[in-house]
C-alpha cells in the first residue's frame, strides 16, 4: 500500500510498505480516506527534536474499518472513523 513517508528531514516521498493487516486480536484495520499533517510531522521534516511517530506521516486521519481482530466488540466493518493516535504502518 501506499504511505507518505518521511525519509528524512526536509525529504518526503509517496512510496510503498506493506499492507496492514490484523496482526493482534484487539486490531482494527482502517482504510485511510483523508490525513492531516501534524505538528510532530512538520518538527521531523524540519529536522528538529522532539518525538517522531515513524517514518510514515499523517496519523491524524479518517477511515472505514475493513478487518478486525477476534477480540474487537467496539467497532463493525464498514465503520467510519476519525482517529488521533499513533499507529503501526
């Protein structure tokens, strides 16, 4: 899948990484439709200090829910949701 990825300071690329998948029984897996850059994202393309969620950017996003794990009760597939967490890519 695609991800917008932070190579490093001041060098951003649309490139590739594996797809998510249930890797837990408390996962969800969101298809992204839309993510917004944070502060954290513009301070590590700056090259300054401070705390870097990983390589990929924009994990302030809105999505639908494609696969769950067996232990997830709070979410259905097909769910739409807007998140503001880290996340594993």
């Amino acid at each position: 899948m695609r991800a917008v990825l932070l190579n490093a300071p001041g060098e951003i690329v649309v490139g590739e990484v594996d797809d998510a998948g249930v890797r837990d029984s408390t996962d969800a897996v969101v298809r992204v439709i839309a993510a917004g850059i944070c502060g954290t994202d513009i301070r590590a393309f700056a090259g300054r200090p401070g705390p870097v969620a990983g390589p990929a950017c924009g994990h302030e996003f809105v999505g639908v829910v494609e696969d769950l794990g067996a232990d997830v009760v709070t979410l259905r597939r097909a769910d739409r949701r807007a998140t503001k967490v880290l996340v594993r890519v």
